[in-house]
C-alpha cells in the first residue's frame, strides 16, 4: 500500500511539484492525497489543482492569534483526508507543540541549508556573509525545536566566487527537488534509519574539478 501523504505550502510550491512528480512513478511508495495552504493565494495550489490533487485552504488570517484553533483545523483536515504523512514544503508558520506532537515522527520539513547551520530564515543571505564554502539542504523530522530534528537526506552544493543569493538559491533548488522525494521515499518504506539507501550527495562540483562520487 502506498503512504497517503499531505503536502503543506505557502507559496510557489516547487518542491510539492517534484514530490508530485516522484509519486507518479506507480512503483513510489507514497501518494499525494492532499495540498494544504495556509494562503488562498499560494501558487502552488493551482499547479496542484491542475494535477488532479484535492487541495484546502486553512487561512491563518481567519484564526487571528488563535495558533490553537488553526492547527486543530489543519489537523482535521489531514485526517479527514486519511493522511498518513505530512510533508511542509516552504510552509510559512511555526507550528506549535500540538501539531508537532500528532505529527511526530510521521512529519518532515525542507530547509535550505546544511543544518545545523543556519536554522531560520534568510539562510543564503547567512551563508554568504559567513563565507561558507559549501551550502546546501536539509531533509528532516519535525520536532518541537524549529528546523531541527532528525536529518533524512542532505545534499551540499559549493558557494562559487561571484554568487548572489538568488544564484545559490537556484543552485540549491535543483537539490532540493532530488532530495525531498528521495527522503520520502525511505520514510515510506521504513528504511529511513541506517539501512537507509543513500540521502547524503555532495553535488554540482566546482567547475573543471569532475564529478565527486
Ligand atoms: C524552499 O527553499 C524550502 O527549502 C524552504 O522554502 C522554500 C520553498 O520553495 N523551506 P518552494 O515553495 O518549494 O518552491
């Protein structure tokens, strides 16, 4: 049976794309039953519409302060949808220990970065400042802790002379779209943990310098 997994957005939902297209293999052991946004407005939504995907809007706006009532609807919303998995992929909103606790284990974020470095926001902007030379990003479990939990899958990019945000960005991206799928998949087939086929690549070598196996 596959994993019935949910994906939460807030935005272009890029990463949900790549997701989406992994599960179209019949052999991927997970399928996308549901797109939650938290914004009527996330792009994401229409492409997920347009695949065929349910999707549900649960505006944080209409809940005000109320983070509590928020949740409770999203987690309904899962659960109405019989989700068994939950993938935050560029969502928005910190979530608060109820929805971390149902979730535990069965909830996995992407961020970019090589974590523990850099957890938050801005990270490219961070790694650059810092003069890092190598950056990337992080697959892992949700825990209460923001951007912190188990890792899954990591791949690392190098920072190249003359990068911008916005060009380590795109750099990162093409990773994020291989590593996410690849996370879920051994997540999904219990084999996330040591016997786990392989979720750490260091890719897009510096240029002249061949492939890094
Ligand atoms: C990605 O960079 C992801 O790592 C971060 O938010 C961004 C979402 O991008 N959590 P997209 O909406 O998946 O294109």
């Amino acid at each position: 049976m596959r994993k019935r997994v949910a994906i939460l957005i807030s935005g272009r939902g890029s990463n949900m794309a790549a997701l989406l297209a992994a599960t179209r293999d019949p052999a991927y052991p997970a399928e996308i039953v549901l797109v939650l946004s938290n914004r009527a407005d996330a792009g994401g939504l229409a492409v997920a519409g347009a695949a065929g995907v349910p999707t549900a809007v649960v505006e944080h706006r209409r809940f005000g302060a109320d983070r509590a009532a928020h949740e409770a609807a999203i987690d309904a919303a899962l659960h109405d949808a019989g989700v068994e998995l939950v993938c935050l992929a560029g969502y928005m909103r910190l979530l608060t220990p109820f929805l971390v606790q149902r979730w535990a284990g069965r909830m996995l974020n992407i961020h970019p970065s090589l974590l523990p470095a850099f957890p938050g926001t801005n990270t490219h902007g961070r790694a650059l400042a810092a003069g890092v030379k190598l950056h990337g990003c992080t697959v892992h479990l949700v825990t209460e802790a923001v951007d912190d939990g188990p890792i899954l899958a990591q791949a690392a990019v190098p920072v190249l002379a003359g990068d911008d945000e916005a060009a380590l960005a795109d750099r990162i991206l093409v990773q994020e779209h291989l590593i996410y799928p690849l996370a879920l998949h051994n997540l999904a087939t219990g084999t996330a943990g040591a016997a786990a086929a392989p979720t750490a690549s260091l890719l897009n070598p510096l240029p002249g310098h061949g492939d890094v196996p």
